[in-house]
C-alpha cells in the first residue's frame, strides 16, 4: 500500500506543477491577446492543481493507513480513469495520457482488490473501529 501511496503522491506533485505550468502559459496567452486561450489554459490550471492536491492527500491518508486515504484515492483515481478515457475519445493519445490511464486503472483495480487487507491494516495501526471505538 506504501508503494501506491508513493506513486500517487509523485502524480500528486507532478499535477500540481503541471497546474502551475498552465497557469504561466495563461498568463502568456493572455498578455499576447489571446484572452480566450489564456483564460481557459488559466481555469485548467486551477483544476489541475485541486487535483494534484488531492492526490497528494490521499497519498498521505494511504501511508498513514487512514480510512479516508482509501476512500479518497478510490475517488481520485476513478477520477482519473474517467477523465483520461475522456481524453482518449478527444484525440489525446499521446504516451503521458496512456501512461495516466495505466497509472489510474491500475490503482484503481489494486485498492478494490485490498480493500479489506487495508482496513484490517488501518485497525490494526490506529486501534480503533469506524465509529471510534476501541477495537478490543
């Protein structure tokens, strides 16, 4: 689980340059006229980067075995799934889409296929059950 904690928090801050990246091209669209591009380039930064966050918090909640980092990241990548394939049917068929695809369809698969090892692992760590009570 570590490991897809990782990966998903090196996507996390790979989205959230990305996120940056677009917000400077859209200040650059914007200052050469281009208000249109540029305001568009700037909402899909803005996206991007919420994105990027929240990855990166469901990477911390899949490291620290918290009940909500698995819940988020079946979110977040089920997400991901969704708007790579929508990508895919838009003509977006490099290799970094392709890889995200992977990336996310494979996550995705892993934690339906965990999912009771990691809630046996989140009780085991925090000692507690769902609702707050001791695990005794």
């Amino acid at each position: 689980m570590r490991i897809l904690a990782a990966v998903l928090g090196v996507l996390g801050g790979l989205q959230v340059l990305l996120g940056l990246w677009s917000f400077t091209l859209g200040g650059q669209a914007s200052r050469v006229g281009a208000r249109s591009a540029g305001s568009t380039m700037t909402l899909v930064g803005v996206v991007i980067v919420a994105l990027g966050v929240g990855y990166l918090a469901v990477a911390v909640g899949l490291w620290t075995f918290r009940t909500w980092g698995w819940s988020g990241a079946l979110a977040v990548t089920a997400f991901g799934s969704l708007g790579t394939l929508f990508g895919l049917s838009q003509g977006a068929t490099g290799g970094g889409t392709v890889l995200a695809l992977l990336v996310n369809a494979g996550a995705l698969f892993y934690l339906l296929t965990c999912r009771d090892a990691f809630r046996h692992a989140s009780l085991a760590r925090h000692g507690r059950s769902r609702a707050g009570a001791s695990a005794h």
